[in-house]
C-alpha cells in the first residue's frame, strides 16, 4: 500500500486562550493605540516590549509592524543612506534585499556554504566593499557567531541580525539577535509567534535605540517607551529623525505576551518533530542532511536537506512525486522564484553578480516546514515519503 500524508504544511495552532482573553479585553477598552492609554495603564505593546528585552537579554527593545519594518529602521537607525552598499545573504528571503532596497541602499550578495550559512570566506573578500552587514539567519541555520563578529569587528563592519527564523535559537547559549548592534525578528503568522503581522527590535545602544522609536511613529512620546533609552538620549536626535510609521498595536501585543511566555517549551515541541523528520531521512541514497552543530540551539521550524548534484528535471521528479502523496516540499533551486522560495538573481533590481558556488549549493536545496500541528507520527511518514521517492529517482537516475 502507497502510504499518503493528508495533513497541512500551512495550519498554525490556534492563539492561546490567555491571548484571546487578553485580545478581548483590549477591544473591550477601546485603546488599541499603543499611546492611548488610562491613567496608570502601562500599554501591552509597552509590557510586551520590556518582557522580550528580558527574555533575549538586550537593553532596548521596540515593536513594529512587521520583520521587514524592523530592518529597514535598523538600517535607518544606524545611517544607511540611499546609495550606501550593504553585504546580506544571497540565500534568504525576499523581505531581506528588500529592506535594504527600502532605504535606497544596494544588497551585495555573500555565498552560501553546504552547512546554509554565510561563507565566511567569501565575506572576509567582500569586507571592504560595505560596512554594514544584514546577516540573515535563513531558515534558523547559524553561523559561527563568534568567528563572524571578530571578522566583522575587525573590518569595521556592523552587523544586523535577521532573526525571522531564530527567534528562541541561540549559538553557544547567547540568544540569536544579541550579537550584532540590532536583532530584527517577525511576529508574522509562519514565524516562532503568530501575530499575523508585527515585528520586534532589539538593541543595547541608546542612540540607535532612540533612533527607532522616533522612526517607528513616536512623535514626541518616546517617553511612554519604558523598554526605549532614558529621554537624554532623544534630545539630540528628535528634531531630525524622520516618523515613518510602523508601531505595533496593543490587539498584537496582547496576542504575542502569552506565546512569548511558551516560546522555550514550544521549542522544544517543534524539535522534538525536526528530529523525528531527520532520523526518518538519515541514510538516504543521494540525499544530504545538514548536521547541526552541538554549538547551536535550534527551534526546528523547517528543515532542509540537499540533493547535491542532483540534475534539475530529477529534482523535479522528486518534488511531483512527494506532492501526489500529499508531502509539499519547495526547492531553492528553481529557474522562476515559485511561492516564497526566490533566488538572489531573481531580485532583478539588484546589480548581482554570478556566484556559481553558491548556485552549486543552491541547486540542491530543498526546504519543507514542520508546523506544530503536525504529529510525530506524521513527521515520521513524512520521512518515509521523501525517502522512497528520493530513493526511486535516485536508482532510475
Ligand atoms: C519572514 C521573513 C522576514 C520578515 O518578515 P515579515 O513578513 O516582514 O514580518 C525576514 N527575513 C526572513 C528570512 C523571513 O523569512
């Protein structure tokens, strides 16, 4: 018997009921604004702000409208100016040129490695072509955090972390977002947190701090922002920061708190059902599982494999087949971006030269997300799926 997965790729857990409540309870009040508050009343985009801060360990912390939002006002904050080169991955998502092309600044792509992150060679070769660096930690695989800070520290470059995909992740147990001088994460439905919409960003300078929370919308009451820089830190700054509106409101912030609360323990969930997929793939024919290093706390949110040097009609094959027994994987490779999978030479707006070792890598990408909705079970027929249908082209190839 063909054995078929009918489940989704795409159904999120509800919001927990404490959030509903909490929702509820804000539009009972009528202020949703985040600057719309009671006497007394701290506003929950303001609690939800001091609580991340603390969870992750940084100074300041600020909520927004969206991932992307929070990027390009950490390139605001810290001076990109139209023109200005920034380096990023050429293995992310749209959102990440994006942000930089958002303030007029122009990517320059670093290559991928076969373990998915930044090459740190090609980096250390590019290192004198931009002083910014938006490090994106695509699909929650992380660099050596350590090996990249000293080689950005030592070409002068700051560094911005994209943490769409490590927000509860940490390399050596420092909570990823933390290292460089901004951490920008999404509260966006297929993230860690589900908000529909919203970001968080999080630093340890009061000037880039301040700089945001001007940028975010704040007008002149940056002093409600209990998890922003003491109000010294506006004066130089407030009459010559542009308001770009992107605040988070309170339904949002109201929503996260309580999943900000679970992040560890659903973690911990969404791992348990990584691992359940990776043990299922272990030992395939033909197919590259990328071994996590013992460095690196993960939250298994999706995961990759490669079919390296695989040609790209049988990549297809395998995806045909895996999808008629329901298993939607997406591929990194393909010519045309297809759903949210896109190349960096698909952003035909920038100016990208060929990189054909990271086109070697790319080429056998493969990416599939776990959600939590998934049983251990189905992880495991899901593996038995890709298996035998890897195995299947793999032997005819
Ligand atoms: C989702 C995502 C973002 C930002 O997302 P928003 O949808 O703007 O919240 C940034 N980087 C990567 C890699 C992403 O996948």
């Amino acid at each position: 018997m063909t054995e078929v997965f009918t489940g989704s790729f795409t159904q999120q857990e509800p919001i927990p009921e404490e959030g509903i409540e909490a929702a509820v309870a804000v539009m009972r009040s009528g202020r949703l604004h985040r600057y719309n508050t009671a006497p007394g009343e701290i506003a929950e985009t303001v609690l939800l702000e001091q609580e991340f801060a603390a969870q992750v360990g940084a100074r300041y912390c600020l909520a927004v409208a969206s991932g992307g939002y929070a990027m390009a006002t950490a390139l605001r904050a810290i001076g990109v100016k139209p023109g200005d080169k920034v380096l990023t991955n050429a293995f992310t998502l749209a959102p990440v040129p994006g942000a930089i092309a958002a303030v007029g600044a122009e990517p320059i792509f670093v290559g991928v490695t076969d373990q998915l992150v930044i090459d740190l060679d090609d980096l250390k070769a590019k290192a004198n072509q931009a002083d910014v660096l938006l490090l994106s930690h695509m699909r929650g695989h992380l660099v050596d955090m350590e090996a990249l800070m000293a080689l950005c520290d030592s070409a002068g470059i700051t560094v911005i972390e994209d943490c769409a995909h490590t927000m509860g992740a940490a390399w050596k147990d420092v909570p990823s977002g933390t290292q460089g001088k901004v951490g920008c994460y999404s509260c966006q439905t297929y993230k860690h947190v589900n908000a529909g919409e919203g970001g968080l960003l999080v630093t340890d300078d009061a000037e880039v701090a301040a700089r945001a929370v001007m940028l975010s919308g704040s007008y002149m009451m940056y002093e409600k922002h209990l998890a922003g820089p003491p109000k010294e830190a506006f004066e130089a700054i407030r009459f010559v920061t542009p308001n770009i509106s992107g605040r988070m409101d309170n339904l949002r912030a109201a929503i996260l708190r309580p999943q900000l609360r679970n992040l560890d323990a659903q973690r911990e969930r969404w791992n348990g059902r990584y691992r359940a997929v990776e043990a299922g793939l272990r030992d395939t024919p033909g197919l590259t599982v990328i071994e996590r290093p013992a460095e690196e706390t993960i939250v298994g949110s999706s995961i990759q494999f490669l079919l390296k040097g695989w040609t790209a009609s049988s990549v297809q094959d395998v995806l045909a087949r895996c999808l008629k027994r329901g298993v939607e994987l997406k591929w990194f490779g393909a010519a045309e971006p297809v759903g949210f999978t896109s190349r960096y030479d698909s952003w035909r707006y920038v100016d990208a030269p060929p990189m054909p070792a990271s086109d070697a890598v790319l080429a056998g990408i493969m990416d599939m997300r776990v959600p939590l909705t998934l049983s251990l079970d189905e992880c495991a027929l899901i593996a038995r799926i890709i298996k035998a249908e890897v195995g299947a082209i793999f032997q005819s190839a």
